[in-house]
C-alpha cells in the first residue's frame, strides 16, 4: 500500500488548497502538514530547502519533492492517472491540451487580479495592513474583463474546457471561493449568469466541500 | 499526412517568439501567420474566435486550437516528444516533474517581475508614456529576490531542473532577451551562475533564429 503524500502548508492558503483538492479529486492518500506562516515556519532552513521560495505549498511523495501548485497538480494528474477522476487532465493529448490552454489562461489572467483583491479586501485588514483603493480598483477592472471572456464561453460550454470537470475549473476554486465568501465583491462572479451557474456547479464539487470543511475546521474561533 | 502547424503571432512578440523557439529546438515545421497588431486584428471577432482573450500567439494544428504559449510549448514538446531536443525529460518521472516545477516558476515567480520591466521600456513609449521607474523599481526588487534563488540553484546543476536544457530554461528566454537590452541588465550580469546561464541558453541556434526577429522598437 503506497505511503500518503505529504503536502505542507496551512489549509488557509489558496495555493494549498489547490493542491489539496485535486488530490481529492484524484483520491490520492495525503497527509497535510500544517505550517505556522505567522511564526515563519516557512522562512526556516529545512522548510527552504524543500521550497526555496520560502513560500506554500510544498509537496512530496515516494519519488520526488515539488513546489508551485500547478505542477504539483499537473504532477499528480499525470503519475496517478488510474486514481479518482481519471479525465481531471484529460485522456488524450488533446483533451488536456485544450485544458492546459485554460489553466494557463487561470495562471496568467484570473489569478493575478483576483488575488490582489482576495489580499486587498480579506487578507490585510485582518493583518491591520491599510488596504489600497487604486489597487482594489485597478484588478477589479481586470477582473471584470477577464470575466467577461468567461462568461461568453460558459454560454458555449458547461465547464471552461468542455463538458467536463477539469483541473482548470477546479484552479479557479481557491481565489473565487474568497472572493465569493470572504469579500463584499463576489458578485463580480455571482451576477454574471453563466459564470455564476458555473460557479455554482464546481463548489458544490464534493472535493471542494471537503476542502472547505478542512479550512473551516483551521479557523480558531 | 500530418498538417502544417500554423502559428498566428509577430516575430516581435515574447510569447509568439516562446512558442517559435521551442518548433524550432523540436524541428517542426511551422507557418508564422503575420497577425497585424497595430490595426488590432487581434481584437476583432475572427480572431477572437480563435482566442477569445485577444491576445497573440495562437496555435492552430489540425483542429486543434490553441492559447497561451506556455499551453502551445507543452503540447508540442510531448507531441513530438521523440524529435529534435528532448524538452520534457519524459523518459525520467523526476526529470520531467523538476521541469514542470521550474516551468512553473518561471510563470509565477519571474514573469511577473520581468514583464512589467519589460513593459516599462518597450511597450510604454510606443504609447506616448516614458518608463514608470516606480513600477520599474518595486519590480526589480521581486526579480532580484527571484534571481538569488535562480543564483543558488544554478550554482548546483547547469540548468534550472538539472544538468540538463529543458522548457523551462527554454520558457525565460523571450522576456530576458528583452530585459537585457535595458539599463536594469546588470541583475542578470552580476550574477554569476544566472550569467553563465543566460549566456548558454540565449545562444542556442534555435533561438537565434527566432531572436533575429525580435527588433522592438529598435532601429
């Protein structure tokens, strides 16, 4: 029986989380080993060693030790291809081309504006930083151009690739899961009707309810 | 009989010279369709409906159609995996998840703080604007945080997933080719290994054919 694979870092963290719900979705045993990001527990030498970027998460298996998310994801998509949802990356070269086009397109345009506001709007007044408004106003106007290009392909297509599920859906779930609930913004994804219906659908993902319970389960009241 | 892969982009642009540069390190012939920037094709419907972003390159090969360069490099290294430079390590599970994570790297640690750099000094003017130095500043201190871990790394294999030329050495070449022709060039020279990197990987034939086009704003 294979060892669980360990991932590093607080469930609270988007890029953790990422990680942590495609192992779900791929039924990958893993253990998540928490990390004290306020106590600097990712600035230490042996945390650098396995992430020199001091940043979460990390990632290790049997083989091998990873950081970025997306890799890691990747990763695990392509070495458990049996496991759980065997189409999250697709079954054929070009069904996972057209998702890797999405995830990119996640990577290189969702993800910056939405989490400049995810920090801006829930992250720095908890952490009594001032918060910008150019800055919010700025991504926001990003964000929205971004959308509207979703929101025109989610009137073609149930899911962002194609008519199933795949780990560009899910990479979106973290910064818009904030966004939605932790924000007083996420009508920017609730108000427009596909991207909405879309949304709906892939946080009600059973892999992303567990997620949420984790993080939920983290937040000391 | 295989179909000509056809590549709508610009011989200056970063992500349209990305994806040339790895047809060119696999030997896949291509055709580069001239997409005409400054009448904004790239922003009317027919190409929309190829890319709906509106931005270059695309890649189109049978009825595949594609965005985002570093989508396009990743399918044509495990396409023709067997052919011309091996790009994805795919005989070697570790190899080749070391090339993913510096892959990654490359898309969320560098090219953020490389961009707006390159932005500033090349794109800017064409808009009437002179180079932001704050934003030129505040990005020249994430890109050197970057580069000293790229300094450590590279003090230990030749190459950022090892000792071997991968996509993701492959993948920083088009944006640094720029950087290096402004006056921030010198956080790449004053390191050392980054230097000796740089020099290696940006004197490879297949991007020197590719560079060859890259005139920005240049006489």
């Amino acid at each position: 029986m294979a060892t669980p694979v360990k991932v590093y870092g607080p469930p609270l963290s988007t890029a953790v989380c990422r990680v942590v719900a495609c192992l779900l979705e791929k039924d990958v045993e893993f253990q998540l080993i928490s990390l004290n990001m306020a106590k600097g527990d990712h600035k230490k030498p042996d945390f650098l060693k396995i992430q020199p970027f001091g940043q979460v998460p990390a990632f290790q298996d049997e083989k091998i030790s990873l950081l970025e998310s997306r890799a890691i994801c990747r990763y695990v998509c392509e070495n458990y291809p049996e496991k759980g949802n065997k189409g999250l990356f697709g079954t054929n070269p070009l069904a996972k081309a057209s998702i890797d086009q999405w995830l990119e397109a996640e990577g290189q345009s969702f993800n910056p504006p939405s989490s400049a506001l995810v920090f801006q709007l829930a992250l720095a007044p908890r952490m009594n930083i001032k918060q910008d408004e150019g800055v919010i106003k700025q991504n926001e106007e990003k964000l929205a151009k971004v959308l509207d290009v979703y929101e025109k392909r989610l009137g073609e297509s149930r899911f962002l690739a194609g008519d199933e599920f795949s780990l560009a859906d899910l990479s979106h779930l973290p910064n818009a899961h904030y966004l939605v609930n932790a924000t007083d913004r996420g009508e920017i994804l609730t108000s427009r009707d596909n991207v909405g219906r879309w949304w709906g659908e892939i946080s009600n993902r059973d892999s992303w309810k567990k997620v949420v319970d984790m993080q939920k389960q983290q937040h000391s009241p | 009989m295989t179909t000509l892969i056809k590549l709508y982009g610009a011989p200056v642009s970063t992500c349209t010279a990305r994806v040339m540069t790895c047809l060119h390190e696999k030997a896949v012939d291509f055709a580069l369709v001239p997409v005409d920037l400054f009448s904004c094709e790239h922003k009317q419907p027919p190409f929309l409906a190829k890319n709906p972003f509106g931005q270059i390159p695309v890649l189109e090969d049978g009825d595949l159609t594609l965005f985002e360069s570093r989508a396009m490099t990743a399918y044509v290294a495990e396409k023709f995996k067997e052919a011309g430079t091996d790009l994805i390590r795919h005989h070697d599970l570790k190899e080749a998840a070391l090339v993913k994570v510096w892959i990654e790297v490359e898309s969320q640690q560098f090219h953020p703080a490389i961009a707006p750099i390159v932005y500033e000094y090349f794109v800017a003017p064409i808009q009437g604007k002179s180079p932001d130095q704050g934003v030129i500043d505040a990005n020249l201190e994430k890109l050197s945080k970057v580069l000293d871990v790229y300094e450590a790394k590279l003090s230990s294999a030749k190459y950022l997933a090892g000792d071997f030329y991968s996509l993701a050495d492959l993948h920083h070449l088009p944006y640094t080719y720029y950087f290096m022709k402004t006056p921030c060039a010198s956080i790449i020279s004053e390191r050392a290994h980054v230097k000796a990197w740089w020099e290696d990987i940006s004197s490879r034939p297949a991007f020197n054919k590719v560079s060859e086009g890259m005139n920005f704003g240049e006489k």
